[in-house]
C-alpha cells in the first residue's frame, strides 16, 4: 500500500516506508515497538531517515486529532541508536547514555488516520568537539506530509560497558541517601485527566498533601515503557511523565495527549526501579502554558523538562523543490 512520502526530496523519495529496521539497531524487543524504516546519508553530517507511525501516541491508539509529541521524540531516540550502530561504527551491546532529548512544534502533527503515517527527520548529527569519548548530538527538522512541523534533538553517549558499570555502581542509590524509601499511599489519576484511555498507562498517582506533585507509578508489564530487560528505569518511562504532569498542571481537559508543543528534558542520574520518585510542576515564568518539572529520587533531581502548551504563530514552511 501507498502511504505517502513526508516531502517531494528524492532522499525522501528513495527511503523505503513499508518495513521496519531491525530491532536490534533501535534497542527493542518487540517488531511493533520499531518506528524507523530506513535512512541514507546525505553528507558528512547529514542524514534522512524515515519512519512509520501506526498510532498515534507514545502508549496507545487514541484516534484523536493530532499525534502525541512524546511519539516523535521516541522516534528521534531511535534515530541516535539506529545512526550510532550503522554510520558511526558503535558495536552492538554497547551501553548507551541519554542526556537530553527536546521536541519543539511548529504546528500541530498530523492525525493518524490511515493505516500509518510517512514521518522524516532530515537530521544533522555530529560528535562536540572536545574529549576522546564518542558524545553525539543530532538535531532533526521534522518533516510530514510536505511540511516542516517542528525540530527534534537528542544528546547521548554510546558507552564503553566496563565503565558504565562502574557509572551504575557509583550512581546506585546509597541506604544513608534523604528522601522516603517507600511511597506514601496515593490513588492513580483518573486516565483522561493525563491524556490516557487505559489506567496502565498513567504514570501518575496524586499526593494528598501537596498541590502540583505527584509519584510515579511503574507497571512493569506495561509493553512499550518495558519493552526489554534494563537495569534502570527508560528515561522515555520520565518524558511520558512529564508530559502527563503538565498536561494536569495545565489544566488542559482536551481529548487525546497531543496539546504539548515543547518537551525538553534533560537526565542528570539513573532512575532505579525500585526507589519511589516524585514529579513536580511549577510555572517556568516565561509565558502562560509553559512549566518547568522535576523528577527527584531518595533526595537527589533525576531529570528536569520544560513543557509547553499551545501552538505558536505557524512558522511551518511548505516543501516544494526536489533537490
């Protein structure tokens, strides 16, 4: 079938749509967990790279009327992995380290409403200068269906594995550590107040004593968040948190998870799966809509993300020329 092609570039034009990489150049499990398709380089530090959505938000198939942000930027975390192993020489099994990862809409993405969707990244990716470890960053225009929708990045650290062992013992969480050790007693949000239809995928449960903060909740047997054995938790599993803690902050009562135009996160420490974790949500001060979170465990900031509501003036520019 005939799904379209995100612009009439003949990059875009030779990428195949209809058929997943394999799953282990993106790290997962699961066939139906893999977004990428195919990606070519363009130059030194140029890449295509194109993607399938066969639903609509990061979790599930809501059927709403625009795709979830927290999807496209679980398509630029494969993007850094699938690009590592294939252009950059990064040896399967080798650990890797998410620093940040951000998304910014111009506009609204589209719905899923065909059997999936044609997404591109025209991506630069590049190694900063400096240091003899591979650090790498890409940043992505977002191209779909003859647009340019927004920008995507990531910041990540293909990791030697002796030394990101001894990274995960240094950085385990100490018995002498503040913080409680046992979450108190919290009832899970109601599913549509985060954007959800399944109470599986709320990731938040309400603090009674304190407005604005909320706990954690890890199902393990949740198939996208788990897709595999990890020794830590996804930082993807915070990303989903954080979008569903602004969204509540927000107030934003619309149907489906796609209000956020702005997700940027950053991740300063392993989040360990068996340590409660509380999220909080404040006001970033620069514009209505826009609110800074925090993820803290046993005393210590896990990661932190602005998220933002609200489409800006439309900057989205229409792709006409082939090249």
């Amino acid at each position: 079938m005939s799904i379209g092609r995100p612009g009439p570039e003949r990059h875009w034009q030779r990428l195949g749509f209809d058929r997943s990489v394999p799953r282990e150049t993106v790290h997962k499990t699961a066939a139906a967990e893999v977004l990428l398709t195919d990606a070519e380089r363009l130059g030194d530090e140029r890449f295509a790279v194109g993607a399938s959505w066969r639903r609509d938000h990061y979790l599930a198939h809501h059927g709403g009327p625009a795709a979830d942000p927290v999807l496209l930027a679980e398509t630029a975390r494969q993007t850094a992995i699938y690009l590592s192993h294939r252009f950059f020489g990064v040896a399967h099994g080798v650990p890797f380290v998410l620093s940040g990862i951000s998304v910014e809409l111009f506009e609204a993405l589209p719905p899923v409403d065909e059997e999936y969707l044609a997404v591109g990244l025209d991506v630069v990716c590049r190694k900063p200068a400096g240091g003899p470890r591979l650090r790498l960053e890409l940043d992505a225009d977002v191209v779909v269906r003859h647009r340019s929708v927004g920008r995507a990045r990531v910041r990540w650290e293909p990791m030697e594995p002796r030394r990101y062992a001894l990274l995960r013992r240094r950085g385990g969480q100490g018995p002498g550590e503040a913080g409680p050790r046992t979450a108190p007693s919290c009832v899970p949000l109601p599913p549509a107040r985060v954007g959800q239809l399944a109470e599986r995928d709320v990731l938040l449960a309400a603090d009674s004593s304190a407005a604005h903060v909320w706990w954690l909740r890890l199902d393990r047997g949740q198939p996208v968040l788990f897709d595999h054995d990890s020794d830590h938790v996804p930082g993807m599993t915070l990303v989903e948190a954080f979008r569903q803690a602004a969204r509540v902050a927000s107030a934003d009562g619309r149907p489906g998870a796609s209000g956020a135009t702005l997700l940027d996160v950053t991740f300063t420490a392993f989040c360990e799966p068996d340590v409660p974790v509380s999220i909080t949500a404040e006001p970033a001060g620069r514009g209505a809509g826009v609110f800074t979170l925090r993820a803290h465990q046993a005393g210590r900031e896990l990661a932190s993300a602005e998220v933002g509501h609200g489409v800006p003036e439309s900057s989205a520019v229409r792709l006409e020329a082939a090249c």
